[in-house]
C-alpha cells in the first residue's frame, strides 16, 4: 500500500520510520511518502495561510498550495483522497479495514482555522474524525490511520498473529497478558496460564474477553 501525506508540519512524521512501521517499509510493504506543502507556495517567503474571509480569529490554509500539492500526485481510481478533522465519518475498525482494502491513500492535515473549503471540494473523497475532541492539526489524526490500516497490510505484522487475532475483531476487548517472572511484588500470575492445558487456557482467555468487555465496554457487545 502507498500513503501519501500532505502537511505543513512534516518532521511530525518521523516516528512513521520506527518500529513496525519502520520495518514494513523497509520490507517494501508499505511506502509512506510525506509531503511538504509549503514547497507548493508561490509566494516569496513560502506563506501557506492567510486571513479568513468575513473575519474572525486564526488562519486558513490558501486553497493554491494544497491544490498543487494534490496535482503533484499520481491520482488513479483505487486513491482515496481522505481530509482528518472532527466534522469527519468517525474511524472505527470497521472504517479502518474498509480504507486498507485500497492501494492509495492520500491524507491531508490541516492546521490553524483549517483549510480553503475549496481545495477540499475540489480534491476530498472522504473526511475522517479520529473522535469528539479538537486537536491542533491533523497530523496526529493522519498517524493514527497510517498506524491503524498498515496493521491490515498483509505481512507487516508478524507472521505468529494477524490483525484479525486481536482486540475488535470479535467485537471483544483483548484479555490479559503476563510475562515473567511469575510473582512481581507479591502479584502472582494466574495459575492455569502456568499449567500448560492449552484448551483450559483458551477458555480462560475467552471467558476474560467476555468478562472484561462486559465491565469495561458494554456497548460493544450490542454492535453488530
Ligand atoms: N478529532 N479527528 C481531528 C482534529 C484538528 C482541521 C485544524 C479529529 O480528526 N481530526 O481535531 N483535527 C484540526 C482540524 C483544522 C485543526
């Protein structure tokens, strides 16, 4: 899958280059391709932003350097053009593994007031909210989708678990994990993940899934 990322602020990007993520690139699983804005602006001191039209506080992203940036990509049929802000279609699992079914995804960030309503109008297939509160940009928002829907890209994570093995793909919270050592501060491990009976451990595991879903998250077991 290729992600390009359109932004002001691209060094926000560079933790895309650890871990997991990192890897998946490095195995040319994934190709994330970020891509400064203000290299588009026509003006002198590479402005992006200007006052808002009928007044009021802030800056608004100009509709030229976001629209050349966008022209500046390879736009085919499979691209989903997405723009990360509150008045989006709230992402949730199910929306994450909808967007990883595509070969391209082009995520743009606002900041400030946000952007020319324009260039939105003239570029964007999807808005997207990552939830009900206001952040500062749409950078963080945009990680949180590359991070989301890369899981779903087959062979980035390890071959021992697939995404689908993990918390929300039964619509059920994960239970829990412990490592060593078995007692750490007079906690103990619980004894049947000592026992080696691996179906009692499944049905544990299963029953902790339920269990800690029905406390913590009641809504989920109504969805679907
Ligand atoms: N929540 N989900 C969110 C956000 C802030 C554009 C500048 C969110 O996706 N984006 O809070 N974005 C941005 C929105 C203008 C501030």
């Amino acid at each position: 899958m290729k992600i390009d990322i359109l932004t002001l602020f691209p060094n926000m990007f560079s933790s895309l280059n650890e871990s997991i993520l990192g890897r998946a690139q490095e195995k040319n699983l994934l190709e994330i391709n970020v891509v400064n804005i203000r290299d588009f602006s026509k003006d002198k001191h590479k402005k992006c932003d200007d006052a808002p039209f009928g007044g009021g506080a802030g800056m608004v992203m100009m509709a030229q350097p976001v629209c050349d940036a966008f022209d500046s990509l390879d736009i085919t049929p499979d691209t989903c053009r997405i723009y990360v802000s509150p008045k989006g279609k709230r992402l949730d699992q199910a929306l994450v593994k909808e967007l990883a079914q595509k070969k391209h995804l082009v995520i743009l960030c606002g900041h400030y007031e946000g952007v020319d309503q324009r260039a939105l109008d003239l570029n964007i297939d999807m808005e997207v909210s990552i939830g009900d509160y206001v952040l500062t940009g749409g950078e963080i928002p945009a990680m949180v989708i590359v991070d989301s829907v890369s899981r779903f890209v087959p062979q980035v994570l390890g071959s021992a678990h697939s995404a689908e093995d993990e918390s929300f793909s039964d619509n059920l919270l994960e239970y829990p994990q412990y490592t060593r050592p078995q007692n750490f501060r007079g906690l103990e491990v619980p004894q049947i993940l000592l026992s080696g009976n691996h179906g009692k451990i499944d049905e544990w595991r299963h029953n902790q899934k339920i269990e800690i879903t029905k406390q913590k998250r009641p809504d989920l077991l109504k969805k679907d």
